[in-house]
C-alpha cells in the first residue's frame, strides 16, 4: 500500500478525547476505520477532510487493474 492510499482524520470521542478516523485502500476497496468501540464527532472541517479522503480513496480504487 502506498503512502498515498492512506489518509487520517483527526477527531474526538463523545468524551472529547482526541481520535482518528482513518481511511485506507485494500485492494479494490476503500476501508473507513473508525476508533475502536467509540463515535467520531467530527466538526465541519473535519468532515470536509473526510469526504476529501473518501474521495481520493475511490480515485484510488478506480485506478487499480482489478477494476479496468
């Protein structure tokens, strides 16, 4: 996997402890990972960062040989 194909998005629990959301491409798959057994709240910069990343992630995915 390339450095590229892998992004992370700062965030906070319902606690209010720092997270991160991470997204990252497995093969023909876009895999969204949130933190372990909690809820990401993310606020509106964040969430512009997530769809950014989604977005690539399926850039990504659109560009591997299983899906030409």
């Amino acid at each position: 996997m390339a450095a590229r194909d892998e992004w992370s998005i700062g965030c906070r629990d319902l606690a209010g402890r720092r997270r991160d959301v991470t997204v990252f491409v497995s093969s023909d798959k876009v895999v969204l990972v949130a933190p372990p057994g909690e809820a990401a709240v993310l606020g509106p910069l964040e969430v512009g960062r997530l769809r950014a990343a989604l977005r690539d992630a399926v850039v990504a995915v659109a560009q591997h040989p299983v899906n030409r």
